[in-house]
C-alpha cells in the first residue's frame, strides 16, 4: 500500500507559464487545460487519501493510476503549449505508466447550479417546484448517463406525490413514491434510484439535469410546515464514456452540507 500511494503522490503536473509563450495548433484550449488540469489533480487527491486510509486495496489502485495517466498522457497529446524553459508535463519517479488506450477518454465535471436558499412548496398547487439542478460536462468523449441517486434527509413520499427528472428538456423518469423505493442508510437518509434510462451527452458539451417535484394534496396535520433537504452523495451519478469507462460522480462537496444540497419547505 505504501509504494502504490508512493508512486502516485510522485505523480507531478508541471504548467509551465510565462509572459510570452508559442502556442500551435491545440485541440483543446488553455481555458479547458486549466480546468481538465484541475480535475486530475482532484482525482489524484481523492485516490491518494482513499490508499492511505486504506478505503482502496494496492491492487484496486493499479487500474485507478493508469486511468489518471491515460488522462494526462491526452492532454499532453491534444495540447500545444511551450513556454521559455518550461513544459507542461506528467512524470512519475522511477514509474513507467501505461500508454493511452483510446482518446476517447471523458472527463465529467459535475457542478451545481445555485438557487434560492429555501424552496417553498404549497399544498393545492399543481404545478412542479424545482429543488435541485446541476450541470454535466463531458469533456474528449460522448457519455451515457445511467443512473441518478437522489438523498433526502425526510420521509418525503408522505408529503411529495410526484418526482421528475429531467435533462436537456426531455424527462428521464418520473416516479409517484413510496416508501418501497427507498433505501433508507445508518444515517437516517433516504436515497432515491433514477435508473433505467439512458441519456446521451456529447463530447464538449453541458446539460443541466433538474429534479422536480410536486407536493400531494393533503395534509397529515393542519397548519404543519414540512422542512426536510435534497441532495447528491458522493457517487450519486453514474455514467459510461466511449472507452467504456465508469464514471462516478460528485467526488466531494457531496453530502447534506455540500454544494449540492438544497432545502425545501412545504407548507400546508
């Protein structure tokens, strides 16, 4: 475990830059470098804490390092950038890595989408409130999403009749819950699974996926006002890329206090 966390802590990413430097024909742009290299650098940092902790095996880790040099090995391919004495480059000490297997290789970047602090939903109202967006990128490569888990920390199925989600305009699926379609965890949360579709984004590209909701039209206590959250886990969305690669996603920020949570009232 110690030498697999070695060689990827030994994994440096140099970018060179200067007041003046050449660039020739890129196939991607320095905006996108800087945040593909933000990405890889998150990914080193999550995957050298989870081999110290202990959370994944030397043997697990080997395919995790390659899949991160894959990566860096594409970007050196696909950019173009020289600065006076300096490179943009990967090396690892006394560690040869694999060679890229395909370039069509993703890069997802999740981000949320900011809202109000508090939704409010009201009872007798038939139309969708909307409580949780988020945006995914997919950079180098087409991507399939295939799975979204959606966590709240309430029994909201005695409250909410109707849970859409939808992406790019089109709705991906829309459930009327009960209390069987949840998976309740030590925590007290209840995640939700949007599972059985497929959605298609292509390379370069953003969509927004938004969660709905509509709130059922009775009340277990009048005048009662109903407080609860909705958020993403780590790992909450799953996805496949061009080179059959699984991608799992958000890798922090996650959680009932991270980024992507929201919370919502309803009011009867």
């Amino acid at each position: 475990m110690k030498y697999q966390a070695k060689t990827l802590l030994s994994l440096v990413i140099v970018l060179g830059i200067s007041v003046s430097f050449q660039r020739a024909e890129a196939a991607i742009s320095f905006v996108e470098l800087q945040r593909e290299i933000g990405v890889v650098s998150i990914m080193v940092s999550n995957l050298s804490q989870d081999i110290q902790s202990g959370r994944i095996s030397p043997e697990a880790a080997k395919s995790e390092i390659q899949r991160i040099s894959q990566i860096i090995n594409s970007l050196m391919r696909e950019s173009s950038l020289f600065s006076q004495g300096q490179v943009l480059g990967a090396y690892s000490s006394g560690q040869d890595f694999a060679p890229v297997t395909s370039s069509r290789e993703a890069v997802v970047v999740l981000e949320p989408i900011s809202g109000s602090s508090v939704v409010r939903m009201n009872i007798g109202n038939t139309f969708s409130n909307t409580l949780l967006s988020f945006s995914v990128k997919s950079l180098r490569s087409d991507i399939e999403v295939r799975r979204i888990d959606v966590t709240f920390d309430e029994r909201i199925w005695r409250y909410v009749g109707e849970i859409t989600l939808s992406a790019g305009g089109k709705i991906l699926a829309r459930i009327d819950p009960q209390h069987s379609d949840f998976f309740e965890n030590a925590k007290g949360e209840y995640t939700l699974r949007f599972g059985g579709f497929s959605y298609f984004i292509p390379m370069n590209s953003t969509r927004t996926i938004t969660l709905t909701m509509k709130p059922r039209d009775r009340s277990s206590s009048a005048g009662e006002i109903f407080d609860a959250k909705v958020f993403l886990n780590n790992g909450a969305l799953r996805a496949v890329d061009e080179a059959n690669i699984q991608h799992s996603l958000p890798s922090q920020h996650a959680g009932s206090n991270g980024s992507f949570s929201r919370k919502f009232e309803i009011v009867y």
